[in-house]
C-alpha cells in the first residue's frame, strides 16, 4: 500500500503497544483532535461529522495491529501465495475490459499499462476487496492507542483534511485496518499528494470510479519518476559457482550495478532463451531466495515499484503480474 506497508517477506509479530496517558479519556483525545482539525482551518460541521465515526477505539483494530502473525516467507511461498494462476488469468480478462479507459490515462501520467495492472491487482484484486474498516474509525483508534500514534495522529488529520474538503464522505472511506483506502490502498497523505480526478466529478474518487483509480497509480508512478518505455525487470538464469552468481544478493540493494550486456557478458542469460532486447540498460541482480532460485535483471522502474511498497517481493510480484495481465512474454 502506498505510504503504509507490512514487507512481503517479513512479516513479524508486532510489539505490544503502551496504553495512553490514564488522564486522557478517548473522548478527550477526540476532542483534542478536533480543536487540532479546527486550527488547521478544517469545517467544524466535517470534522464532527467524520470523528463520529468513532465512537470508541476499534477492538478489531487493534487486535490486527497487535497480532501480526510471526514468520518468514520465501520468495517462492509468496509467489505461490500471491500469483495463483486464478489471479493471472483473471487480470488478463479485467485487462482486456478496461483497456481502453487505462492505456490513456496511464500514458497520460507517465506509466505503464502493466505496473498499474499489476499494483491494483495486489492491493484490491483489481478493485474487489477495498478493505471493511471505515477509514476515520481506524485511524483514530491507531492514533489513540497504537504503537506509531504520532504517525496515525498526521493521517488522521489528513483524512479529515480530504472530508472537510468535500472530496469524501466520511461513510464512504473504507480501507484496511490500518488506514489504507480504497482499490490503490492510498493512505490519507498519499491521497492528498497523488489522487486525481479525471472523470469529470470534481472529486478524486478511489474508491468507486476506476479511471480515477487508475490515474491516480498512474500519477504515484509518474511523479516518482517511472520510465516510459522501460520493463521493470526480466526473469534470467544465472550459472552456478559464476562471478555473477557472486556479485548477486538477497536485496535488490545491496547487488552491483552494471549494464544488461555486462551481465550477459558474465553468463547471464533471458530464461527464455532469447536475448536482451535493451542490453544499455543498467541492472542489479536480484535472487529473493539466493543462488540457485529464481534470478531476476531489474532495473530503474523497479525502484519506482519499490517507492509504492519497499519490498522486493512486492516489486517483483507486481511485475509478474502486470507482465501477466498486458501480455508481456515472462
């Protein structure tokens, strides 16, 4: 999700969060809220309006906030778990049916048919499952009692921000637990800097309006400087026991950069056989389960991908499945 995220390969157990100050009731700090809200210059009548919402801290809430469950996960068990062929053939039918509404928008904005495919596929299903908490609720349930209150305190202002500027109705902002709305998992601050309207409404609308919804990733991608053009990686083999097989690691960080030929040139092959179609591309070798697993060249864009959930799996998953949904040979 696009300012939150859990990392798809770590997922570990949270720490158990310190209860607030006794003296200050959940009342109390609602109403602090408010007089913060009506300080910043936001409608009285909104800002009410949204904080009842929430009437008391959201036990289910916090009971997912506290009890995140504790493992790691391979490359290969989230691949499995994430990129089911269901998933895969599903995308490609949406693809073929929305089309025509997201290649325009997603040249307009300066991204490409497949990361969007592939990132509202992850988040949303490709706009099915939109999450069951109301946003406000949430919010200031994890700003009252969580283990990052002052970080869920600024995204509950902003949410406030987006309803007293009538883009919203407070009833209508659903997401995720911890706050991450409608079908591209925006939170507040990455709505107010990235959402768009396009349909015509006056109101950027990502919960129901789909070319709003693919603007929007559209514009998260463009201005975070994705490159028209360019793939965000390619599937490779790697020969065991190589000097490329050395200079690879575990996080797409930490591998040497070269240029695609330099890696051709050290015996890193396409897995399909074939050759590399833009060998001055610089690359990183990236295998998530270390030698002898899966191998991937990823390039520039798959730092962009990386800005919207900094996980290795996340990128390569929204990779493979905007590859699946568009077309693009593996």
């Amino acid at each position: 999700m696009a300012g939150f995220f859990l990392s798809a390969g770590q997922l570990r157990a949270r720490p158990m969060t310190r209860p607030p100050a006794a003296s200050e009731s959940y009342r109390q700090f609602l109403e602090g809220v408010r007089s913060q809200a009506l300080a910043e210059g936001l409608s009285a009548t909104a800002v009410t309006e949204a904080l009842a919402m929430a009437p008391a801290p959201n036990q289910a809430v916090l009971a997912r906030d506290r009890h995140q469950p504790e493992f790691t996960m391979t490359w290969a068990q989230y691949r499995s778990r994430v990129l089911k062929p269901a998933r895969l053939q599903q995308g490609a039918q949406v693809f073929q049916n929305v089309r025509g509404t997201l290649t325009p928008l997603a040249q307009r904005y300066g991204a490409a048919d497949g990361v969007v495919m592939g990132i509202w596929g992850l988040e949303s299903g490709f706009g099915v499952t939109l999450g069951k908490f109301n946003v406000i609720d949430a919010l200031a349930t994890l700003a009252y009692d969580g283990r990052r209150a002052k970080f869920f305190r600024s995204e509950l202002l902003k949410a406030l921000r987006i309803v007293s500027d009538g883009e919203a109705a407070p009833s209508t902002m659903l997401g995720s637990y911890a706050g991450a709305m409608g079908q591209p998992q925006f939170m507040p601050s990455a709505y107010l800097q990235y959402a768009v309207d396009v349909d015509g409404d006056g109101k950027p609308n990502i919960w129901t309006s789909k070319p709003d919804v693919f603007a929007s990733i559209a514009n998260y991608l463009g201005r975070r400087h994705w490159i028209q053009g360019q793939g965000w990686g390619t599937e490779v083999s790697v020969p065991q026991g190589s000097e490329a097989e050395a200079l690879g690691a575990k996080g797409s960080r930490q591998s040497a950069v070269r240029s695609v030929s330099s890696w051709e040139a050290l015996g890193v092959r396409p897995v399909d056989g074939g050759s590399f179609t833009q060998p001055d591309l610089q690359a990183r070798l990236l295998e998530p389960d270390g030698p002898g697993g899966q191998a991937f060249l990823v390039f520039h864009n798959f730092n962009v991908i990386r800005a919207y959930n900094p996980s290795d799996y996340y990128a390569l998953a929204v990779g493979l499945l905007g590859d699946a949904c568009t077309g693009v040979p593996a």
